[in-house]
C-alpha cells in the first residue's frame, strides 16, 4: 500500500538570524490511507506548524511533503490541489456570521465545477451527514458551539477531501460537544474511510483514533499504534503460559497462571460468554 501522505526531513524555520525558531526539526513520518492519527504534545512544539504543512497553509523551510506520491512543491496550482484533497478544521469554526449553515459548507465548493443546484443538494447532503439536516438555514449565532463546529466539520467535507487535518477541533467545546464531534469524526473515518489526522491535547481524542504520534522540540518523540484492547487481550493471552497451553505448546497446569494471566482469562472467557 502506498502512502497517502508522506514528510521526509520537514524542517520548518520560522525568522532568522538570533529570533529564528526551529518550530519543526527533521520530521520524517508516513500516514496510510484510511488512517486515524492524533497529533499531541506540549503548547509550541511544532502540533501546528506540521498540520499547516501536511496541508500545503505553508511552505517548509527544508524536506518535503508528498500527498498520494505527488511532491506538494511541484505542483502547479497549489491552490486547486488543496481544495479537492484536504479539508481543515480549526479550534475556532471561523464560520462566515452572515451567510446560512449550508451557504458556509457551499464555499468551498465554489470555482470545483459544480453549479447552484448541486452545490445546493450537497450542502443538505453533508449537513444531514453531520447531524444538522434540519438546520440547514440557521446562521452561525443560532447554533450553539457544538453546532457551528459540525458545520465546520461538513464545509471541511465539501468537495470529498480524502484527508480531514483537524487543528484541536474540541479544544473551544465543551465537553458534551467536544465527545460528539470525536464521535462524529470516528465515524466518517470508519464509514466514509476519510483519513483524520488530528491535533490534540485531550485524551479522549486520542484514545479514539488509531495512532498518536507524540511530538517535542519539533520533533516526533514517539509513534504509537493502538490496537482494538480485544486483540490486545487476545495477544496476551497468546503470550502467555496459558494461551501456549492452549494452543497445544503446553501442558496447562493451573498454577502456572500469574494475577497478570488469570485477569486476562477472566476477561476473555467473559467476552465469549457474552452475545
Ligand atoms: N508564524 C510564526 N512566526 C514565528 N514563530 C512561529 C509562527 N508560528 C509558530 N511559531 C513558533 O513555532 C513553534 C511551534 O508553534 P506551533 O506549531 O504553533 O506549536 P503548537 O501547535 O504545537 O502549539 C512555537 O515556538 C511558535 O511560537
Ligand atoms: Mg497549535
């Protein structure tokens, strides 16, 4: 499977000279299609910076950025690639005030070829997609945070982006809304098999994708694969003296089960006896 996003040595500068700050130092990291990736660290060391990039908002000051094997500083019209191949969504909505739910999910689409009716149909389309079919004509001040921000969602989705960057998208939500968006999010990578990677410092968000990759100085400190916790039990179980015994490596004798072992048996045993 080839990569869908790929950074080699990404370094990015910003000033020069003695203010100069190495906000991204030699990143180099790959993101399959399909994936869902928490971005998390401390405030400042580099979350954003690596996003902006990743999503062609800012040039890096050395290394590259390839999108589905194309070397985003070689492409011709930037602005184009952009719009059909990566959706954003920030802390802050940055909703347009005057303009309707579905007017602000139509902007994006403006200049991709399609025309009012379609733009139209789509708008509804991803606003029911979201949760908000039925607030189509609602402007920004008559939703609530949590609202405004699965409209962010569905203008991010606009023209089928196959990779969503989320800049802690919960970060300004309570956390009744902060859960719904995960939730929603969780579901269009599931579902639609949009790409996430998302910026965050909450755990929950994290606990919920697939991969955290952990960042310091500008630099990825750690890459981490979740697995589903079942097959994590199942994998220890396999390891262990009685999954051996199991499986016919052993000869099972109950006293050579541990705590660590007898609670992961009773943890399995009870998954399979339940429907
Ligand atoms: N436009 C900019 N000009 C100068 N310095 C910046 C700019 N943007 C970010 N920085 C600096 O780069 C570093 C990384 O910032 P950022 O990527 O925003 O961190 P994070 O998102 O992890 O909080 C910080 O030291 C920040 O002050
Ligand atoms: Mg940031």
């Amino acid at each position: 499977m080839s990569a869908l996003i790929e950074t080699s040595h990404l370094t990015k500068i910003y000033g020069s000279g003695e203010t100069a700050v190495r906000a991204l130092d030699d990143v180099s990291v790959t993101v399959q299609p399909g994936e869902f990736v928490a971005i998390m660290g401390p405030s400042g060391c580099g979350k954003s910076t690596l996003l902006n990039l990743l999503g062609a908002l800012d040039l890096p000051t050395a290394g590259e950025v390839r999108i589905a094997g194309e070397n985003l500083a070689r492409l011709k019209d930037i602005d184009r690639f952009r719009a059909r191949t990566v959706g954003f969504i920030f802390q802050l909505h940055n909703l347009i005030p005057t303009l309707t739910a579905a007017e602000n999910v139509e902007v994006p689409m403006y200049g991709q070829g399609s025309d009012g009716r379609e733009r139209k149909q789509r708008a509804a389309h991803l606003l029911h997609l979201v949760g908000l079919g039925e607030r189509l004509q609602a402007t920004p001040g008559q939703l609530s945070g949590g609202q405004r921000q699965r409209v962010a969602v569905a203008r991010a989705l606009a023209n089928s982006p196959a990779i969503l960057l989320a800049d802690e998208p919960t970060g300004s939500l309570d956390s009744q809304s902060g859960e719904e968006i995960l939730a929603l999010l969780d579901e269009l990578n599931r579902e639609q098999g949009v790409t996430i990677v998302v910026v965050t410092h909450d755990r929950r968000v994290a606990q919920s994708t697939r991969r955290i990759l952990r960042m310091r100085d500008g630099r990825i400190v750690d890459d981490h694969l979740l697995s589903d916790p079942y097959e994590e039990d199942l994998r220890t179980l396999a390891a262990s003296r009685l999954g051996q015994a199991l499986m016919g490596h052993n000869e099972l004798h109950a006293d050579y089960l541990n705590e660590a072992e007898k609670t992961v048996l009773v943890q399995v045993l009870d998954r399979i006896h339940k429907p």
